[in-house]
C-alpha cells in the first residue's frame, strides 16, 4: 500500500487492514499534517515531506496504480492530478474509482461535461474506471499486475 499516512478515516481502516493482513504500507504525509496527530506512525515507511505538492509527487511516484476511495476535497485533487498528468502522458498507471453507490458518477459526469465542452480531449474519460466494490478492485489489480508482470522484471534488471 502506498497512501498519504494518514490514521483517521477510510485510508487509515486500509492501512491497518493491510498491514495486519502481513502486507507493507508506505505512508507519505506532510510535516504540517503529522503535527496535527493525523499521520499513522506503526506504518512499513512513513515519509515525511515538507509540502502537499512534495506529497503527491511521491505518491505518484511510488504508487503501481491508483485507486480511490469515496472521500473529500484531498481525494478529489489527488485524483484530478493523476488524472491530468495521465492525460498528459507523464504516466499510464491504471486509475480505478471504487464506485460504492454510485459515490464516483458525479465526479464522471463532470469530467465528461468538460469533454462535451471541448476543455478536455475526449480520449480523458477513458483514462478513469468506475469499479462497484472490492472485489472488482482487486480483480482489476491483479489483472493489471499479470499484463505489467514481465515488464517489471526487464525494467528491473
């Protein structure tokens, strides 16, 4: 798991489920917000970084893929920046809204109200995929890890 750090809400639950499921978890958190109480500190690696901006660039960085959760203003600019770099071709790592009730239709409503406008190409919508749970986020990971298997290991060496 790669996440912003934090202890509280969904991503904190994620962290804790991943971590006592035996698994890794690499939190990047800005100093700001960890002397705020907020930052999960038992974690794998939990990198401290002195802006936002510092943040998200190790996040995206770091990350295989990026799956968001239902959240609030900090999940909607994240993704709108992965979503924008994508577009722009500075990645192509698999973007997958966990879609639980519909929370994600909204933010897909306006992404494709900016490409019926002509603001945004119209290849930016195909970029994001709405999943409706769990299992068909982890379907879509495991998937995405199978396609990137052998790739990895000839970048690696």
């Amino acid at each position: 798991l790669v996440y912003g750090g934090g202890e509280v809400g969904l991503m904190g639950v994620v962290a804790r489920a991943a971590l006592d499921a035996g698994g890794t978890a690499l939190g990047v958190i800005p100093q700001r917000l960890l002397d705020r109480e907020v930052g999960k500190r038992d974690l794998t690696e939990l990198r401290v970084t002195a802006t936002m901006f510092e943040r998200k660039a190790d996040l995206i960085r770091e990350a295989d893929a990026f799956v968001a959760l239902p959240g609030g203003l900090g999940t909607l600019d994240e993704i709108l920046d992965v979503l924008t770099l994508r577009q722009l071709g500075y990645h192509a790592k698999p973007m997958l809204l966990l879609d639980h009730e519909g929370f994600w239709r909204g933010f897909v409503a306006v992404v494709t109200h900016f490409v019926d406008a002509g603001f945004a190409e119209p290849s930016a919508i195909g970029l994001l995929e709405q999943v409706p749970d769990l299992e068909g986020v982890l379907a879509r990971l495991d998937a995405f890890a199978l396609e990137q298997g052998p790739q990895r290991e000839m970048a690696a060496q």
